[in-house]
C-alpha cells in the first residue's frame, strides 16, 4: 500500500486494489485501523484513542484530497502526496 502521509509516527496508506465504501488507512506502531473517507468512522481495526484523534483530525482537514487520492488509485494513477499534521 502506498504510503500518502505520515506524521507523529503515523502512517496514512490507500491501496490500489481495495473495495467500497472508500477509505484509507492509518497504521500506528502495532495498531491499524481502515477509516471511512466520508464519515471518518472506523471500519475495522483500532487506534488509541489520542492517535484516533489525531488521525480524524488530520482527516478532516484533507478530506477532499483522501477522496481525490481514492479515485486515483481507482483508476490505477500515482497518488498524490498529503501534508501531514503538525
């Protein structure tokens, strides 16, 4: 999966070949968690509960840029980087 952001020890991921509804992912340290790009809600998975934050934050900051990134990598075209959380 390609990395499109990280900041804080976070890693935000897109892959190429995943399914509806769409979503990204956030990797911290031993956790993971798949985050709907139109709600912010969790899918699967789990952060702790100061990086989950951090992560919607960031999330709804980029919001429209995860669903530009989502179609890209629909249509099989290189990502596009995002500014991370600072």
């Amino acid at each position: 999966m390609p990395v499109i952001c990280r900041f804080l020890g976070i890693m935000i991921f897109i892959n190429y070949r995943d399914h509806n509804p769409p979503h990204f992912h956030a990797r911290y340290q031993d956790f993971e968690a798949t985050i709907d790009t139109n709600n912010l809600s969790v899918l699967s998975g789990k952060l702790p509960p100061r990086v989950l934050s951090l992560v919607v934050e960031w999330s709804s900051l980029h919001q429209q840029e995860l669903i530009q990134n989502w179609d890209r990598a629909r249509n099989r075209e290189k990502l596009i980087d995002i500014q991370p959380l600072v």
